[in-house]
C-alpha cells in the first residue's frame, strides 16, 4: 500500500512542475505527449506495485508466427 501511495505522489509532483511549465510555453502537443507516457508509466508501475501479472508480449510473437516460420521450413526443406 505505501509503494503505492509513494508512486502517486510522486507521479503528482512531476505533473505540478513539468505541466505548467509546458503550459506557459505553449507546448501542447509535447504535454499530451507527456501525459501519455506519464500515465502509461503510472499504469505500468501500480501493476508492479501490486504484484500483478503481465504476459510477456514474446509469448504472443511466438503464438502468431510460429506456424508461419514451420511452414516456410517445410517449403524450404
């Protein structure tokens, strides 16, 4: 529960200083950019946080091209 907590103040700290700033500047485009990975980041690190399990994206490649590379070996063979 505190890792939590800690990512979260610390995911609000970085959002008050660099929003703003980009703000100020007129930086949209790099600020919904921002907020993507920020929030992407957040997601990725609350799952961690709580010791939650994530596939590996590998496993799917495997899945999905496995039968294409057995069939052009058995072209090739």
């Amino acid at each position: 529960m505190l890792g939590i907590v800690v990512i979260l103040i610390v995911v609000a700290v970085i959002a008050a200083i660099e929003v703003p700033l980009m703000w100020r500047k007129k930086l949209i485009k790099e600020m919904w950019v921002f907020s993507f990975l920020l929030l992407l980041g957040t997601f990725f690190s609350l799952i961690n946080a709580l010791h939650i399990s994530v596939s590996n994206p590998l496993g799917w490649m495997i899945f999905i091209y496995k039968p294409v590379s057995d069939m052009v070996n058995a072209w090739l063979s």
